[in-house]
C-alpha cells in the first residue's frame, strides 16, 4: 500500500509541480548535459519545458527513392508564454541546417545546440523572446530513411515478375516523429500541420489531409500539397510516397474512405473497405461525435512491425492486419482484420480527438481503443461472434499482471524504452478489461452516456485519468446533465448495487489504474453465510510482496438457486454477505466481466467439479473458462493441489464451446511443455495422451471443411492443428492425403482453409514436401495470416532468412524465432539465435519495442531449471542499459522462469502418481 501511495505522490506532484514548467535559463546547473560542440546544453530533462508551444508546422519533405534519402524545411509558428531566449525541441539523427526565428521585426539566424542523448535540439537567440508575441522558426533538415520499422523508413516489395519497388512510409508513435523532423515530439503539444511532399511521377503520395493540388517542381518533379490538419500530436502525423492503388467508398455520413496496397494485391482489399466504411459509421452513431476530417485512408504497408497505427485520416496497417483473401484467408482472418480496422477506427476519437496528457496513461489510448474493438464488432459483425475472445484478452493481461514486474496500468515513464514498453498487456488488455468491469458495473447505457461526454468536454485536448472518472460521475449525479429517461433506466439497472454515498468511481477506479497486479478473492460458503477476502495475486515465494494492496472489488455471483445476478461492492480486506437461503454451489465472477481471480475455500471447489461433470451447461462459456483458468493458476501459487485441477479438466471431455476448449489447452499444453524442455519423455507423452483422449471425442467430431460459424471454424483448426501434430493416427491419415492431393495439382487444388494449417504441418516433414511449400512461398501474393503459417511450419531454415528479410519478411522474424522456440527440438537454437543476433534485433526493432519483449519473454517461458536461469542471467547481466539490460521484459522472464522451478518442484511428484496413469477421461 506504501508504495501505491507513494506512487500517487508521484503522479499528482508530476501533474501540478513538474519540472517541465521551468523555464530553461530556471533549469538547475549542477552536472550541465554538454552539446556535441562541447557547450553546455541549456536544459536537462527528458521533457520539453512549456515555455513555448507549437502553434501550427509547414512541413516541406522531398525523399529520393532511389537514394534513400531525404532532405525538408519546416516552420513551426510559436507561442511564448514565459520570456526566454531559448527554444527547445526535437530531433534524433537530422542534419540540420539553415536554422532561422522569424520575428515582427525581422529574420535572423539562431545557433543550434544538440544533445543526442534526449534527442534535443537547444535554439539559441541573442535577445528574449516576448510572452504573446508570435514568432516562427525554420529549420532545414536532411537524413537517410530510416533501416528500422520507425520514423521515416523505407519497405520494399517484390512484384510477380521480381522487380523490387521502394516505398516510403512513417511510424512516429510514440518517439519517433522527430527522426523525420525537428519538432515538440510529446503528445501534448497539439498543433495543426501543413504538408508539401515532393514525389516523381511515377509515385503517389497521401498523408493525413485529404491533397488540394499538386505542382510541377524543378527537375520533372512533382510537389503535392495536403490540407491543414486539426489540431493533434506529431505522433500521428502520416505520410506516404509509393505507387500504391486505392479502392474507394463514401460513407452514409459522407465522409471518403481508401484502402491502399501494391498494385497487385489491390483485389484483397475488398473485405477491409466494407469493414472500414461500416465501422466508421457505427463510431460516428456510438459516439454521437462526426468524424471530423473528410477522409480515412488505410494502407497497408509492405513492411511494418506492429500490427496497425492510428494515424489521423491515414491509418496504416501491416499487409496480413488489412488484406483478406477470400480463397486463402480463414475465418480467424477476418475476425482479426476486422477487429484491428475497429482498433484503429475507435483510436480517431480515443487518442486522436482525447489524447492521454502523457504516455504514462497510454492505456486512456489503448485500453479504450481494445474495448471498442469487441463493443463495435459484436454491433456492426456479430455473425464473427467476437465476444468468444474477449475473456482471453483478460487470461493474457493477468499472465503478466501476476508477476511482480508488472506495473500500474498508469505508470510512471520518461525515456522512449520506457514509453516503448508502455506498449504491453496491461496498458492494452487490461485496459480493456477494467474498462468492462466498470462498463457492467455502472451500466452499459450509463458508461455510453460518461464516455461520450468525456469525448466532447476533451475534444482536441489532452487528458489524464481523473478527467475520465469525473465525466462518468457527472452522468450519475449531475441531474441538469442527464435527461429523465437516462436516469430511469441507470436507477433500473442499480437501484440494487449502490447508493449515492457508495458510488465514488474515481476512488473505485484508482484501485485498478495506480496500483499494479489484480485481487484474488476468497470466498468460503458456511450455510447461508459467504465469507469473502481479497489479497494481491502474485507468482512469488516472497509474501512480503503481497501485502498492502487493498482493491474496491465489483463482485458479481449467481447460485444453484436462481439464474439472477446478484452484485457486492468488496472495498475491504474481508467482508460477509448473506444468502437467502443454503445452495448447493456458488459462483462468483459471473461471465468474468471483473478482472479478478476467486478461489472456494476449504471445500469449496468440489460442488463446483461436480457441477461441471454433471451438468456443465448450467454456467456459461465464459464461466467455465474462467473456472479452468483459475484453478490451474491457483495450483501455481499454493492454493489448490494440481490433482483437484486435473480432476476439474475431465470434465472437458464433454465441452464444445472454443472459450472453454481452449483455455483447457492452455492450461494443459504448458504442462508437457515444460517436460519437453526437461527431456522426460515418459511423462511427457502420458501428459500429451491425456489431452488427446480428453478432447478425442471433440477432434474425431470435425469436418475438414470450412463451414460453421466462425467460432466452430477457429475451434476446428486449433483442435485439427493439435491432433496432427500429436500424431493421432486418424487426423495423420486425413491430413496426409490431402497434403498429397495438394501437391500431385501443383498446388491449384483448393484446399479448405481452415484445416491447411494441419496438412502442411504434415506435409512439411519430408524434404519434398519442405521444397514444394517452401516454393509455394515464394510464388504468392497472398497476405492472408493463415497463408504466411505455410512458411511458418517451415521454421527450423527460417531465422537467418527472416534477419536477412529476402524470403520471408524482417518483420515475421519474432514470430519465427518465438514459433521455433515452442518446437522441443527447436528451443535452444532459438535461444542462441537470440544471443547471437541481439544487437541486431535490438538495432531493427528498437529497445523497449513490443516485437524484442516478446522474444525475450516467449522464448524463454518454458524453462524450468536453474541451470537456464542461470545462463538467461549471465546473457542479460552483460548487457549495458544502452543495449536493453534495464528492460521490464527481462525481469519478466527471470519471474517465470523462476515460477516455472517452483511448479515443477512442488507439482511434478504429484503429476507423476495422478491417477491419469490409469484412469482416462470418459468419452
């Protein structure tokens, strides 16, 4: 709890005592930072001082495809608001020259200071620059595009016929719009853009702003001019020069909206336009916000390392997030292109219209844009059935938010590593899922009527956490703000859940953003009488960890009595509520809409086993998964033994439904898993004939077709992908034969999609079939992500190829390496790969990035020794901070690694005598 509070401490001093409000000549002078001339540099902080403040940029770019380079002018028009002779602002790895203030007086040059560290450029003038006077200065610049997947950088794609073509393409969030131009790169220095960009003939060029003319320049050039852009943060201005195509459409509310790709993959972007165009209206409708620019462009780029960007008006993707094939793509595809269009669709209102005051509330960005993801595709797309994958968004945050390397969802951040790494689980889907948890507490209607008003109240500005809290309460209890029929139906739906004195949503609310990890509540039934307590849920043999945090819990249960839900607020350590009368079991966390685990002390669990054997049916999906999902995690913090999770699990035997099913493998297949990297084989294989028999009535069940719904399509692949590659013998013949199929007509035979992923993995185990894959390969244009996997079956010959970016992608390469190191003959080779080519990686993907804390963590979280504990320890402690040793990743993997040794110490002589050497599930 101290620390919690301290960490309050920290934000609300940040928020209103900042040293970013001194002025550079009031900065401090002990230990000076020292400019590349060897003066000293006139401010030394991380953040800009808010002396001054862009007003609006002219931005003038020409970049040489054929060099790749590019050389620019911009002009940023200031406002003071305190006299100083200094302005500072950004720039990382720009030639600048020519640097000139423009005053009512005149024009005059200024001298330049650099500090590469802070990537910080120090614009000294001889006399002071006046409160309220308006000034501008003009900086010319020139730099090389950039090599990594950031700033202004060049992508490249082959055509059919092999002729490489050059694009040039921008990714500035969240550091890196000031390697493309000097500028106030932090978000909340909104200001308005004016673009010229200079092109050949042969390119296009689209940016933020729709183009309002294009002249003819020195030298056969062309220059485009874009409109002015709102007022927003340089991380979301964009611009692009290739020689895409487009396809377009108008939506009902008139606005223009593009999708763009390489000439030859213009045909899958169909799927993409149509999501796009409904999606953008369902916002515009939801939020009760038009869209206010006249166009949204999405671009899919050849090469791009996150899955998609908000940009304002121009979002880009990569090519798999965006096209769909309809003869290659599977039905996961389209859910997840649809759910990313909707991703970055949401981002135009939440962090482009309302942008978070700082990164250190990202998850106001993020968070928001995760939970409009499943809240507008389930509105606009409900035949994909979305809702079956938002609870493994919850599954993912707390596998992270379990260790004590986690960090508050508002945290405190200043270096662009530490802000890289905001980019995580917590800040996205925990996000996501408090903002549910508080979504069904208040309400749905009620949480529409708060956002929206939050939306409106903080259009075009910045904001911070409380801002969102006190538009929510303001719904409730500001009456000249909410209409009769709005209070009607918030009074229907809580007339039982609170009072007026009970409701304090920022209070509420602070519990779950300023402080880190999640509650596990305990719940001891005795008659009538439920005992509840909460403590921190943490993998660790430190309980001094554990103490001090404290969570007002939204507690939701239901019983074998009735199917109503019943609703407790829990702001204490331990609490008692009171049934009407005794039941034979009791469940909390209805749905898991709350982003909390419950354990059923003492005897807890076995009503619930029984009911599950007996008549699962009688909870939901969701609730059964939930059940999966705690239990095993209870089993690794002492709380459950692993025979009574494994005796819950048989009962899966009977479980169709893809949350349930597939949670149950996600709890099982770690456990082999953690064998194979031990080489116990014995054991190993009855852990893998144990999760065959469980599900073999399920497997023996599927079509190798693609029809169903889409969560029966996701379900069959996953369940025919796992059989074939454990070997059973039906789905080895099945796969087989299709495989050969395939290959006697060159390929052209057509192929169920949803199953292709099983029969190349068996096909690729001979060299012939290898060869012949790896051909296919090369031949399409599929961007399909399933089409990709063809490659991915292929992996042990893959990584040098991916670093090397000429077969496969730079971009695929974390997946390769992660893929590779869940292979039990692959793990190691992974592992060194990794070692080997660190500086490498850390050089194209940049520290703190999600793509290297993946690698990081997935390669290593199946081991289970102390002797790899102790060779990932001697790899990371010789790095410097320069090359990621400060990474939270790293303290990540050590923590799971860590859990991993524990687990396997206390579980395994268990796992060894368990009756499923004996007893089989019943099918």
């Amino acid at each position: 709890m101290l620390a919690s509070l301290l960490l309050l401490v920290v934000l609300v001093g940040a928020s209103h005592s900042s040293p970013a409000a001194q002025t550079p000549d009031q900065r401090p002078t002990k230990d000076p930072p020292i400019a590349t001339n060897g003066k000293r540099f006139p401010w030394d902080s991380m953040r800009l001082p808010k002396t001054i403040t862009p007003v609006h940029y002219d931005l003038s770019i020409h970049p040489n495809l054929t060099s790749l380079d590019f050389t620019g002018v911009v002009s940023i028009e200031l406002d003071v608001h305190e006299d100083t002779s200094v302005v500072i602002l950004h720039a990382k790895q720009l030639q600048i020259s020519n640097v000139l203030l423009v005053t009512p007086e005149g024009t005059k040059p200024l001298q330049v200071l650099e500090y590469p560290p802070s990537h910080q450029l120090a614009l000294l003038s001889d006399s002071a620059l006046k409160k309220g006077v308006k000034y501008e200065v003009q900086l010319e610049f020139a730099a090389n595009l950039s090599e990594s997947f950031h700033g202004f950088y060049r992508s490249s794609y082959h055509t059919t016929s092999g002729e490489l073509r050059t694009v040039a393409s921008t990714q500035f969030e969240a550091t890196y719009a000031r390697g493309a131009f000097p500028c106030f790169d932090e978000p909340a220095f909104k200001a308005n853009y004016t673009l010229r960009i200079i092109r050949e003939p042969r390119h296009i060029t689209i940016s933020n702003m729709p183009k309002v003319k294009t002249v003819e320049v020195q030298g056969g050039l062309l220059e485009d001019h874009f409109d002015t852009t709102v007022k927003m943060s340089t991380y979301l201005v964009a611009y692009i020069v290739s020689d895409f195509l487009s396809v377009s459409k108008i939506t009902k509310h008139g606005v223009k909206i593009s999708v763009y790709a390489v000439p030859e993959k213009i045909e899958q972007t169909t799927f993409a336009l149509d999501a796009a165009v409904k999606l953008l209206d369902f916002y515009d409708d939801y939020f009760d916000i038009p869209y206010p620019l006249p166009k949204q462009d999405l671009a899919a780029i050849p090469d791009f390392q996150s899955g998609a960007m908000e940009n304002w008006g121009l979002t880009t993707y990569r090519e798999t997030a965006l096209l769909f094939d309809p003869q290659k793509s599977s039905a996961s595809d389209k859910l997840g292109i649809t759910k990313i269009i909707a991703h970055e669709l949401a981002h135009q209102w939440f962090g482009n219209l309302v942008t978070m005051e700082w990164w250190d509330d990202l998850w106001l960005n993020e968070g928001f844009a995760k939970f409009m993801e499943f809240i507008s595709v389930d509105a606009t797309y409900p035949e994909l059935q979305v809702d079956d994958v938002f609870l493994d968004k919850c599954f993912e945050a707390m596998e992270v938010d379990s260790l004590s390397s986690t960090h508050p969802i508002s945290t405190s951040v200043e270096n662009p590593a530490q802000i890289q790494e905001m980019f995580d689980d917590v800040s996205y889907d925990k996000g996501a899922c408090i903002l549910n948890m508080l979504r069904d507490y208040l309400s749905p209607t009620v949480f529409e009527i708060g956002i929206i008003r939050y939306l409106k109240r903080f259009s075009y500005q910045n904001t911070v956490n409380s801002n969102l809290w006190e538009s929510l309460t303001n719904v409730i209890f500001n009456g000249t703000q909410t209409d009769e029929v709005e209070m009607w139906v918030f009074c229907l739906n809580t007339q039982k859940w609170f009072s007026e004195a009970e409701l304090d949503i920022k209070g509420i609310m602070d519990t779950w953003t300023l402080q880190e990890g999640f509650p596990l509540v305990t719940v001891e039934v005795r008659g009538r009488e439920v005992r509840l307590s909460q403590e921190r849920y943490l993998k660790t043999d430190d309980p001094s960890l554990t103490d001090g945090f404290l969570w007002q819990i939204p507690l939701t249960y239901r019983t074998s009595s009735s199917t109503t839900i019943h609703r407790f607020l829990l702001t204490a350590k331990s609490d008692v509520l009171y049934l009407p009368e005794e039941v034979e079991w009791v469940k909390f966390n209805v749905d898991m809409s709350g982003y909390y685990m419950v354990h059923y002390a003492g005897d807890g669990w076995s009503p619930i086993i029984k009911l599950l054997q007996h008549n699962h049916t009688a909870v939901s999906s969701n609730d059964r998964a939930s059940l999966i999902h705690n239990i095993f995690q209870l089993v690794s913090v002492g709380k459950v033994r692993l025979d009574t999770a494994l005796d819950l699990s048989l009962y899966l035997s009977k479980e169709t439904e893809i949350m349930a099913v597939t949670q149950g493998f996600g709890e099982l297949v770690p456990l082999y898993k953690l064998m194979e990297k031990r080489d116990m084989t014995v054991l190993e294989n009855q852990m893998k004939s144990f999760i065959v028999d469980l599900f073999r009535r399920l497997i023996d069940r599927q079509e190798w077709t693609d029809s169903g719904s889409v969560s029966e399509r996701m379900l069959r692949s996953y369940l025919l992908l796992f059989a074939c590659v454990r070997n059973y013998a039906p789905c080895l013949t099945k796969a087989t034969q299709l495989f050969q199929q395939w290959k006697d007509s060159d390929g052209e035979m057509s192929l169920p999609v949803d199953v292709s992923m099983a029969v190349f993995v068996i096909g690729v185990r001979t060299p012939e079939g290898w060869d012949f894959l790896l051909e296919k390969y090369r031949q399409s244009c599929s961007s399909s992500p399933s089409h990709l996997l063809i490659f991915f079956v292929c992996l042990f010959r893959m990584m040098e190829e991916s670093l090397r970016g000429e077969v496969m992608k730079t971009q695929d390469l974390p997946g390769v390496v992660i893929s590779i190191s869940k292979n039990p003959h692959g793990y190691k080779l992974a592992w060194d790969f990794l070692q080997a080519n660190w500086e490498k990686l850390i050089e194209k993907f940049e520290l703190g990035s999600t793509s290297v804390s993946r690698m990081v963590t997935d390669v290593t979280n199946q081991y289970s020794t102390r002797e790899m504990l102790d060779e990932m320890r001697g790899f990371f402690n010789s790095l410097t901070e320069e090359t990621g040793s400060e990474m939270r990743c790293i303290q990540q993997a050590y923590q799971t690694v860590e859990d991993n040794i524990r687990w396997m110490d206390t579980n395994l002589p268990l796992l060894k005598i368990y009756s499923i050497l004996c007893k089989k599930p019943k099918t």
